[in-house]
C-alpha cells in the first residue's frame, strides 16, 4: 500500500472518527431535549390531577374524583396504584407495570420519578408521583413522536457522516497526492542515480517547508557523495601514480640483475640496496595509504599518555636518525583518543623535521597545554607551499628529491581532525619550520 493511499485511508478514518464523536454527541443531546419536553408536559398534567380531591374506592367501583376518560395513544393515560399494588384506571385498557419503585412511590418512601415502559405495545414516558397517602400515580404519554423524530436523526447523521468520510478520502487523497510531490521527486532521483550512478542528479528545491528541506538535503547528500567520488579517483590516480615510480625502479634493477649476473660484486650490491630501499618505500607508501583509507575504522579510544607516546618516538627518531639531536620540553599531558594513530601523527612529524634535518642538526619538540610541536632548522616552508602541504600526494619543489610520497602530513591532519584538533605550519623564528598539532581535552596527568 502507497504512501499516498495510507495518508487517504488515514485521514478517512480520522474524520470518520470525528464525524461518529459528533454525531453520537448530536443524537444524545436531542434525544435528551426531546425527553425534556416530554418530562415537562407530564409534570404539567400531573400537577393537575394532584390538584383535584381524590378518594380511592374498591377496583369494581369507580372513583369519586373524575378522570379524563381518554384512550391512550391519543393522548395521556393515568393509573393510580395503592401501596398494596391495587390498580384503579380510568378505563380497562393498558394496565401499566407495576413494581417496587411504584410502591414504594405509593407508600411515601420513594420521590416520583420517571422510566420508560411498554404499555399495550407502545412505547411510552411514564411519571410515578404520589397523590395521596398510600397511593401513586402513572401518568404516561407516547414516545412515538420522539422515536420518529430521533430515527430520522440517526438517519440524517449517518448519511452526513457517510458523505463526510468519502469526502474527507477524497480531500485526503488530493492533499496526500500534492504534498507528496517533493518526495516522489526525490524518490525518482534516487531511484535513477541507483540506476544511472550518476551523482550529478539534482532534485528541484522549491519552498520553505520541511519537503523543500528534504529536496536541500538530498541535494547536498548527493554533492557530498559526487565529491567523496571524485576524492576517491583522485586517490587512486595518485596513489597509482606514487607507486609507479618504486615499480618501475624495481624492475629496471632486477632487470639489469636478471640480464647480468656477472656483474661485479660492488655493483651487484649497490643494485640490490636499490631495491631493497625501493621495496622499503613501496612498503611505507602502502601503509600510508592503508591508514588513509582506515581513517576512524578499528580505533579504540580511550585516556592516553600522550608525553608518553611522544617520548617512544623521541627514541625510535634517535636510532632511526642518530646523525641528529632531538630535545625535548614534555609536559606529563592526558588526552583521549586512540594511541596508535596518535603515535602515527607523532612519528610523521618527527620524520618530516628529521627530513629537512642537516646532518647534526637540531629539532627541538614541546609538549605543553595539550599542543604538540616540532620544530627544525631547515629550510622552511614557503608561503605558496603553507596552503597545501597537508594535502594528499603534495610534494614541494623542493621535496621532489627526497624519499617520500606526500602522504605523512596529510595522515597527520586527518588523525587530529578525528581527534576534534588540528595541524598548522608556520615560519620558525631563526628560520626552519614549526608544526603544531593541538588536542583538544588535554589535561595534566597525574603523577604516578
């Protein structure tokens, strides 16, 4: 079942719901004014009767006082009823019943009061009141107007209910199918972008209600998406592109190894260093592109020693580069987050200051407030470079000489982005590079 069709059915029955409420409402509060009035004109004929001088004689006699002598169904009829439950009628037709309530009237022990009875097959409103002591009287008048003019209205009420329903379906259907507009639009579109794959689709944006949000959202989702792609085929084209060199090296040498195998001892090692480094960076370049591609998959966070896994790079920078001298101002700092990306991003600053290192050279780290920096005595980065060195694949002119794929620093700044922190570059004072990786939530660790 659509959609459209549900809303119908549901604002049929919505209605439908309202129409019976009301109508039921309607009928009860005539039906109660009817037998108001009805109430009244007993009242009004009793009130009459109870005027006049009454003395009770046996059933065969007949009463000293006079009563209408009037067939009933034309108009009221009267029954006086002892308390021992003798009646006396003015005529022998329609005896009324009879029962507790009546004598109790007749003994003086109950109110008056009125009921509803079936007398010689009619229906009819009955008053019980007292007349004198030990004695009641049933007043009674047809309800047959009253019946007539209630089934009428039960008539009339379930036509207009009726004719509400298939109305408010119909409205509901028209309404249903109008707002529905924007979401079949957008169902159509993500239908044909399943289809097609072609994220460029774009779905009308009209109004300001939540429909027109809905088509904005979407539109945006799909904006996001087509980027997302284009990210991903610019990645691979890189990534493609930064394995093709070690490749190629790596053939060219064990061509030359696999064309000569006489070849003198010296050479022949100096081939195979080659390829080992070229290997060695093929296999770093890999792992780049696996923690690019992982981002936040398999993290788990939690309270890190971040001084902690700072100084463990500290000393794998020292055996990996013993040419240079590292100094360090750490301050015993917690932060959450996942360790082993976060000794990633550590390591990846290190090694890109250790790069720009001389031989000899200084780099100096600090740790303090929950910033991480790291600063070395190379050249620097130029101001067209600052704006796109932690993108993905970006080498600097004058990087394109050094071992690496442009991958480090744009790890780093996504692991501090996932992390809620940040990474910048500026101008070292005295000259170099200073890199900066903020956390957010650091706190001073307590001593242990």
């Amino acid at each position: 079942m659509s959609l459209r069709v549900r809303l119908a059915l549901a604002t049929a029955l919505v209605v439908a719901f309202s129409v019976a409420l009301a109508s039921v409402a309607i009928f009860f509060s005539m039906r109660a004014d009817l037998l108001q009035n009805v109430n009244n004109e007993l009242k009004d004929a009793a009130a009459a009767i109870q005027g006049r001088p009454f003395v009770a004689v046996p059933p065969a006699g007949k009463p000293l006082n006079v009563f209408p002598a009037q067939h009933f169904g034309e108009n009221d009829h009267f029954q006086v009823v002892s308390a021992k439950g003798t009646r006396i009628r003015p005529t022998n037709e329609g005896a009324m019943p009879v029962d507790s309530h009546t004598l109790a009237v007749a003994a003086g022990t109950r109110d008056a009061f009125f009921a509803d009875m079936t007398i010689a097959g009619v229906h009819a409103r009955v008053l019980t009141v007292p007349v004198a002591s030990h004695f009641a009287m049933q007043i009674a008048t047809p309800l047959n107007n009253v019946d007539h003019e209630l089934q009428r209205l039960e008539l009339i009420l379930l036509l207009v209910s009726l004719a509400g329903v298939v109305l408010a379906a119909g409205a509901g259907a028209i309404v249903s199918h109008t707002t529905l507009v924007s979401v079949r639009r957008v169902s159509d579109a993500a239908e044909r972008v399943t289809s097609t794959l072609d994220t460029s689709e774009r779905v009308p944006e009209k109004g300001k209600d939540e429909l027109a949000r809905l088509a904005v959202s979407f539109n945006a989702m799909l904006a996001a998406l087509q980027e997302a792609i284009d990210q991903q085929k610019r990645f691979v084209a890189d990534a493609s592109h930064e394995l093709l060199t070690p490749v190629t090296s790596l053939q060219t040498n064990l061509e030359v190894l696999a064309k000569a195998p006489r070849l003198p001892a010296g050479k022949r090692k100096d081939l195979i260093g080659d390829v080992l480094g070229e290997l060695r960076e093929v296999r770093k370049l890999i792992g780049s592109l696996v923690e690019l591609a992982r981002g936040k998959n398999g993290e788990q966070r939690g309270p890190v020693r971040f001084d902690a896994v700072v100084s463990d790079c500290i000393d794998q920078a020292t055996l990996r580069y013993p040419k240079l001298h590292f100094v360090a101002e750490l301050e015993r700092t917690t932060v959450e987050g996942d360790a082993a990306r976060l000794e990633r991003a550590v390591w990846n600053l290190l090694e890109n200051a250790s790069k720009w290192s001389e031989p000899g050279g200084l780099v100096e780290i600090g740790l303090a407030g929950g910033e991480f920096t790291v600063r070395d005595r190379g050249p620097g980065v130029s101001d067209e470079d600052k704006p796109h060195v932690f993108e993905r694949f970006y080498r600097a002119p004058a990087a394109r000489g050094l071992p690496g794929s442009g991958l480090g620093l744009a790890i780093v700044r996504e692991i501090a982005e996932d992390h809620g922190g940040s990474v910048e570059v500026a101008d070292a004072e005295g000259g170099g590079a200073l890199l900066r990786l903020k956390l957010p939530g650091a706190v001073p660790a307590k001593s242990s």
